[in-house]
C-alpha cells in the first residue's frame, strides 16, 4: 500500500518525481504518519458534521420565525430560501456519511497492514 504526499517547499526529506507525468515532489510516509493525517481528516468531518446539525437546528428556529413575517410573497419566498438550504445540506451530510464510511475504511486497512508490516520485521 503506496501513498504519496507533495512535501512542502522546505522539507529535507529525500523525494522523487511523480512517475506519471505530473511535475511534482512526493514521499512515501511511514504508517504512522498516515494514520494520523486520517485521523486529522476524521476530526474534520466530526467538525464539518456538527457544523451542518447546527446550521440545521438554526433554519429550523428561521422557519418558525418567517411564520411571523406578514408580507406573504416575503414569507414564502423565505420559506423556499430555507427548504433549499435544508435540502442542501441533507444532501451535504449524505456525502459526509458516505466519506465517514471510506475514511473508516482506510483506517481499517491502514491498521490491517501496519499489524501484516510489524509482524513480518519481528
């Protein structure tokens, strides 16, 4: 299992072109480091996850406050304004999910092959 990472202008770490064609620096890194770059990406769909609940919750107390909007084309027209949002973002936690479950899934293999290397050295 292979990955590579473009290192930041600076590094000291040995690098090698791409191979495919695109002008680039990459590096191999240790499993370690892997599984902590996951775990940082994990933690950011926690965030984004608990950031699209409380966008949720906030158009919910929108929608019960443009009730009280007398102008009824502002009343509606602010209503469809929200079920749009609100639709886009249930579509927005569907891609989350779905990004949840390969992101555990690379984990997952991740510690399949980190136990499969550590066993083979010892």
């Amino acid at each position: 299992m292979s990955s590579v990472v473009r290192l930041h202008e600076g590094s000291t770490r040995t690098a090698h072109p791409t191979a495919d064609g695109v002008r680039g620096t990459v590096v191999e890194l240790p499993f370690i480091e892997k599984r902590l770059q996951l775990s940082r990406v994990k933690g950011a769909c926690e965030m984004l996850r608990q950031s699209i609940d409380s966008l949720q919750r906030n158009l919910k107390i929108l929608a019960d406050v443009s009730r009280t909007i007398d102008d009824r084309e502002a009343r509606q027209m602010l209503q469809e304004q929200i079920a749009l949002t609100n639709d886009l973002l249930v579509v927005r936690s569907g891609q989350l999910s779905d990004a949840e479950k390969l992101l555990q899934e690379a984990l997952r293999r991740l510690s399949t092959v980190t136990r499969s290397h550590s066993g083979s050295r010892g």
